[in-house]
DNA sequence: TATTGTTATACTCTATAACTATA
DNA sequence: TATAGTTATAGAGTATAACAATA
C-alpha cells in the first residue's frame, strides 16, 4: 500500500486522516457494547469535567455547532446519564450536569479509552506520546 | 478551551482528530478553486503516480470501499480528469489513467498542498515532520 | 438588537447488501 | 464459485438559515 500512495504518504494531512481513522476504529469498539458514540463520550467527559457549563460553552469547546448539540444532548439526557438544568440568572441557559449514572458510565467509558491510549502509547516508545501531543496540539490550536 | 476539555485533552485519539479536521480545514481552502475534494486530489495522486491499476486496487491503497469509489472516478472521468481502459485481459477490470489536462490539474493541487505542507512543518520546527510522520504511519498500520 | 436553544434541511461521507458480467 | 464493478440505500456527521424566548 505504502508503495502505490506514491507523494500522499509524505503528507502530515494524509497521514493524520488515516492514523486519526485507524485510531478511531479501535476506540469505536472498546465502547461499542456500552452503546456510546464517541462524540457522546467526549460530552459526557466535558460535563463531568466542568459541571454546570451552558450548552454553546460544552459545543464551543469540542468543536461542534449548536444547533447539532442538541440532539446530542437530547440522546444523553434520553438515555438518563445528564440533564439540562435551568439557569435562574437567565432563563435562555441550560446549565449541564451528569446524573449519578452519567457518571458510572463516564468512568467506564473513561476506562476502555485508556486502555486503548496504553497500547497506542506503547506502540510510541518512550516519549513518543507526549511529544505527539505536543506537535497534535501545535497543528491544531491554527 | 484547553482547561474545559480536561483528559480529552490528554487523549492521543482525541488530538488526532482536532489536528486533522484543522489541517483538512486549511488543505480544502487551498484547493477549493480548483473545485476539487480531498478525496479527488487523493485519487488523482495514486492514479498519476501508478497508471494502469485497477479500480479495486486504488480503492484499497486509500481505504476507501469499492461502491464508494464508483462515484468518485465518474466524477473525474466526466470532468476529463481521468478515465477507465478496458484490461483486455480481463474484461470485468477498468485500468484506471489520467488525462493530459487530469496531469495538469493534479501538479496545481500538489503545489497548492505542498505550500500548506510547508506552512505545517514550520509550527513543527527542524525534524518535527518526520518525526510526526514516523508516530503517525506507525498508529495507522494497525 | 443580540444571544440561547431549537427546528428543519441539505449535503457529504461511509457501510452494507445485492445485482451483472465476467472469470 | 469467485471477482470487478456497479446500484441502491441507510446512517452518521456537519453546515446553514430561520424561529421563539429571553436578555
């Protein structure tokens, strides 16, 4: 394979498409059967992280539209793992939290992604994972 | 943002994916007047790179599903990119080769790539790009 | 007027199954 | 029987515009 992408596999743009993929696909399943999608997870970590963020403050900082946060919201709050609270300050605002069952699902979903980040820091050698994050972060934050 | 992330931010998975939708981001701006999609460039690179191979095997080589691929070639050959031959060899197979005007378009979108490249390996200071992509090939080979 | 959450919508990307023609 | 290409389709993910309630 390596041979017939020719220039692509010298790319940094190639190369994070396909590294972020295989990466993905390995962490899809370790929290398949806890019927999560990843996009859930890092929900749940942001609100378990920061308890009482608004909705656009949780979107913002992973990235992801407003307007497509609520059916992402709307699946966790469903499913009993967080709520929106409302906000006496300003009746516009939905505060977010976890339920007590929010949290035992985070911190198993939390479980299955380190054991995935172990092997793929393995695989990185000695400071291999910290020096990957740092260069991550750098392409990244523009 | 950083700080409202908490362990995302920790998580190779997770700033895999933030720095490949930014360089994505910046790469399709580079292209977009040439009216080309990544995956077009993409398979314009391998086809210009190994001329004659089949539909299945260029499909392989970029991890892309062979229904999928359909579309994508149709796209090119209708906009005189490229074209199928027929293998007289086996008639089930399309060898897949570029154009003279699909030659031109894919040295425009490699220099356009190529100066975003550039631009990347700069934030990554003196070896950090073959560093980045000795880590990231290693995590998307299994 | 501006912001928060929401709805509706459209477009891309991806995955799967089934068909055809050839081998 | 198996393979190459194809069609159809459904599910995610994402982007945009517009609305109601509230500030």
């Amino acid at each position: 394979m390596a041979a017939t992408l020719g220039s692509l596999a010298g790319l940094i743009g190639y190369a994070l498409r396909r590294a972020q993929l295989a990466v993905f696909d390995e962490t899809i399943r370790s929290v398949a059967d806890l019927d999560l999608r990843l996009a859930q997870v890092s929900v749940l970590a942001v609100v378990g992280h920061r308890p009482g963020l608004k909705q656009t403050e949780v979107a913002a900082a992973l990235g992801i539209q407003r307007a497509n946060f609520v059916a992402l919201i709307d699946s966790l709050e469903e499913r009993g793992l967080a709520r929106r609270a409302p906000d006496p300050s300003d009746r516009r605002r939905h505060a977010l939290h976890l339920t007590a069952e929010g949290e035992r699902v985070l911190a198993e979903a939390t479980a299955r992604v380190a054991a995935v980040e172990a092997r793929l820091a393995a695989k990185l050698g000695p400071h291999g994972r910290e020096e990957l994050l740092a260069m991550l972060w750098r392409l990244a934050r523009d």
